[in-house]
C-alpha cells in the first residue's frame, strides 16, 4: 500500500507542472524525440530533459531507441492507473449526490 502511495504521489507531482502536462498532451499525439518536445518551450532542450526525466520517473513516459534516436513515449497504462484511482472516489461521491437528489425530490413530492 505505501509503493501504491509512493507512486501515485510521484505521479500526481509529476503532473503538477504545467510544462508536463504540456508534454504528455502533446505525447499523447505520439512519440516524440526532446528536440521536437523541446520545440514550443522558451526553454532550454536540458531543461525539457529533466521534465521528462520526472515523467519517466514518475512511469508517465518510457523511452526507447530507434537508431540514433530516442523516442519518448506517453505510458497509458500508468495514465489508466491514475483514471481508475480518480474514477473510484468520483463514484463514490457521485453515488452520494443521487441519494441527496432523491431525499429531495421526495420532500418536494409531500
């Protein structure tokens, strides 16, 4: 339970930064080498590195190699992760608005 913890924090801090979440939308497109990551930023292509270095570590993006290249790609299953934790507490408080609806569509009935 503490990993599961550990790693959705690490997740939810990683998506924290606006220029990371830039990122994944823009991963979410397809893959994407630093260099064309680094493209719409007013940073440095470093400085885009260790974003993605935080997505990675945070198991957001992988890496691979393609000859002299090294793609970075969106990891939706981790994303999915992060959507069924999320959807459970939705759920959750959505069931509780449909019984406040119905307490009070009753008291308007009497």
């Amino acid at each position: 339970m503490a990993d599961d913890d550990a790693s959705l924090d690490r997740a939810f801090m990683a998506l924290a930064d606006p220029v990371r979440r830039r990122i994944v939308a823009r991963l979410s497109r397809g893959p994407a080498t630093v260099n064309e990551l680094a493209e719409p930023f007013e940073i440095t292509k470093q400085a885009i590195s260790r974003h993605v270095q935080v997505l990675e570590h945070a198991g957001l993006v992988t890496r691979s190699r393609d000859a002299q290249r090294r793609p970075v790609h969106l990891n939706p299953a981790r994303l999915e992760t992060l959507t069924a934790w999320i959807d459970r507490y939705r759920l959750v408080k959505e069931a509780q608005f449909r019984s406040l609806d119905a307490v009070l569509e009753e008291r308007r009935s009497t």
